[in-house]
C-alpha cells in the first residue's frame, strides 16, 4: 500500500518510518522545477531523480530505506511511489 503524505505531515512520517532506517525523500521533479523551489534536507535524506529517469538511476536508492516521493501537484509522485513499489 502507498501512502499519500501532505507536505504540511512530513514531519510525522519522518518520527513514524525513522525505526526503518534513515528516511529519503525522492524528489521526481524536473531541474527548471528545482530552479525555482528547492527543499531543505533536514531530519532526512533528499534524492533528486526527476521522473523520466528513476529507473535508469535506480541503483542510486537503498530499497532497505524509506521513501517519500514529491513533485509538484503529486501525481508524479505517486506515478513513482507506485513504479517503486
């Protein structure tokens, strides 16, 4: 099952997944996106892979980890979360 996690709640899958191992967050948006807006990796890992090529780049995710997926809207999250799964 994927868990759909707001942004304003990261904090609390953080504390909840962190007993797992160090939690990633995968940011699958484009690099004019991450032009424009940027997140701060506090309390988490952040990866940047945008959506066309995470299965290229793969091997750079340790599956033993937890991952939260982000893009814009959440629809490519969600398209990633899902390939991941």
């Amino acid at each position: 099952m994927i868990d759909q996690v707001r942004p304003r709640d990261i904090g609390v899958w953080l504390d909840t997944v962190r007993h797992l191992g160090e939690p990633v967050v995968l940011d699958v948006r484009e690099p004019s996106e991450l032009r424009r807006a940027r997140v701060q990796s506090i309390g988490f890992d952040l990866v940047e892979i945008p959506m066309g090529v995470v299965a290229e780049r793969l091997h750079e995710l340790d599956h033993t980890r937890p991952v939260a997926c982000l893009c814009h809207h959440g629809v490519r999250s969600m398209q990633v979360a899902a390939y991941l799964s």
